[in-house]
C-alpha cells in the first residue's frame, strides 16, 4: 500500500521524486498504448519477440552500468568497448581459434578495459568521467587499428542460432538477458558485496569509516562493467553477423538513460534492475515503432536523445 502519510507526498499524490522513480514502467505502457493505436503490427508476438531481441544487447550493457551508477560512477568507454570486445572475437574467430576461445577472449577483453578503468578512478582516484572519456578514444583507436576501420565477418551457425533460435516463442537472446538481469539483482539486493556497492554509491565516507574497501568495491563495479560489455559482444555479433568497428555511441547514452530512466539515481546509493530493464526495453521500442511508422532513420536519435534529457532531468529528483 501507498503511504500517503510520508513524507515527500502532497495529498495523497505521489510527489515529484517518487513518481520519477516509476519514470519507465509507466513511459514503457504509455509508449505501447502509441505504437498500438498508431500501427497494428507492433503489438504482434513476432514483432515483440524482434523488439526484445534488440533490446537484450541495450540490457546486458545497462546492468553493467547499473553497477557502475551505484557506486556514483558512470562508463563512456561502454561505446568503444562493445565494438573493441567484438573485434577480437572476430580477429580470433578468422584466425582459426574456434567459437568458444574467441567468445571467451572477447569477455576477457571487455574485462580488461573495466578492471583499466577501476584501477585508474579507484586506486589512482582519477574522475570517472574523465577516465572513461579517455577509455572510449583510446580502445576505439585500438579497435580501428585491429580491424583496420573493416567490418570483420564472422560466420558462425551457432552464433546465428542463439540469435534466431529458442525454446518455443522465448528466444535465447532473452535467456541470455534476462539472466544477466536476474545476476545483477542477486549481487545488489542478496549478498554483502551488494550491500557494499549501495552503502559505497549512497556515502562512500561513511563506508569507508564502516570498514568497507570503497576501493575495491568500486573496482568491482567497473570490471563487471566491462564484463558485461564482453558479454554483451558476443551477442552483438551474433545479431549483426559481423563485428563492426565503428563508435556505438547509441548504444552508451541508452544504457545511462535505461539504468536512470529505471529508478537509479546518477548519485549513487540507489539500484533497480526491474526499473533498467523496462527502460531498455523503453528505449528500443520507441526505435522499433519508428522503424513500423517509417518514420524517418534520422529522427530516431533524437528521440532516444530527448529520452537521455528527460533522464537526466529526471535524476535531479534521484538524490
């Protein structure tokens, strides 16, 4: 039940702050009841099974920077390293390695650049924002030199099965997601090193002082981060048929919108994954009815780039 009694509330109403909190589900029906008035098509099980398809890449990167926010932080280099963990799955695919060890080198990749960047913020105590910043230029640099600026095919039966393929209507790209998902819940709300991560994000002095390793945890935010990147790779891959080199920079400013969007605050100290995963899904269907409508390729930025302003907007009632 609704205590209209709290403080924060005007009459009964949900203030301001609270109702910024359900800023997803409740844009999430909103956007469904307009694409279903607007066009017939979007409200079938093939297009929603499509739609959530797409969205699984756009979830599995915003658990990773739901971490990342708990802890008061935020991850640019999720744009470049997408595309860097996907080349090296290519690059190591060409060369004869097999399946399994170039998916597992591009997981291992995207941890790389996570723990790089925890080290700098938590043990050098450099700005995040900076850090990351510099991450996206120089792993994108990388990334272009190893591929040469060239889309790296990579032809691979299973990985085209686990993005066409599932069990009944429920495809393994939701699977994948959702556990990802239903992990990232488990490590914040049912063990101490999510504790941790919450206590650290809310005041991370008073943490310090209650004995937590803020720098560790910390750490661990921005090299799950990047494992999530790795991950979210070898999904991308298998829905593209190929690693592309090139900036994804839609894919870094969805995830912040979708984990702010969802409830969390950019301040840290507050995480919801149910609310990051509607606003994932958000995010991809305003794209997916703009594609149904014909709406124009060009006019989809900015949308998700208005979504990114309301988030933002949105986070000032977070604190």
């Amino acid at each position: 039940m609704v205590d209209v009694s709290a403080p924060g509330r005007l009459g009964g109403h949900l203030s301001v702050a609270a109702a910024a909190r359900y800023a997803a589900p409740i844009g999430l029906v909103a956007v469904f009841i307009a694409f279903f008035i607007a066009t017939p098509n979007f409200l079938t099980v093939g297009n929603i099974s499509d739609l959530l398809v797409s969205a699984a890449i756009l979830l599995v990167l915003a658990m990773g920077q739901q971490l990342v926010v708990t802890v008061a932080g935020i991850d640019l280099s999720v744009g470049s390293n997408l595309p860097w963990s996907a080349a090296v799955l290519g690059f190591a695919y060409n060369q004869g390695w097999g399946l399994a060890v170039s998916a597992l080198l591009a997981v291992l990749a995207g941890l790389a650049v996570g723990v790089v960047n925890g080290l700098l913020v938590a043990r050098l105590n450099m700005t995040d924002f900076i850090v990351t910043l510099g991450s996206l230029s120089v792993v994108s640099g990388i990334t272009l030199l190893l591929t040469q600026g060239n889309t790296v095919a990579v032809n691979s039966a299973f990985l085209r099965g686990l993005a066409l393929n599932g069990i009944g209507p429920v495809r393994w790209f939701w699977v994948v997601a959702f556990l990802v998902a239903a992990l990232v819940g488990f490590l914040l709300f049912r063990t101490r090193t999510g504790t941790y991560l919450l206590s650290t994000g809310g005041n991370i002095d008073a943490a310090r002082e209650a004995g937590i390793h803020v720098n560790r945890i910390r750490l661990i935010a921005y090299a799950s981060s990047g494992l999530a990147c790795g991950l979210a790779s070898v999904l991308f891959v298998a829905r593209t048929g190929g690693a592309d080199p090139s900036l994804q920079t839609s894919l870094l400013l969805s995830s912040i919108a979708a984990v702010v969007l969802g409830g969390s605050s950019l301040f840290g100290g507050k995480a919801s994954v149910l609310g990051s995963v509607a606003g994932a899904v958000l995010l991809q269907s305003l794209i997916n009815g703009f594609t149904l409508l014909g709406i124009s390729q060009y006019y989809q930025p900015i949308a998700v780039g208005a979504v990114v302003l309301g988030a933002a907007f949105i986070s000032r009632f977070q604190k």
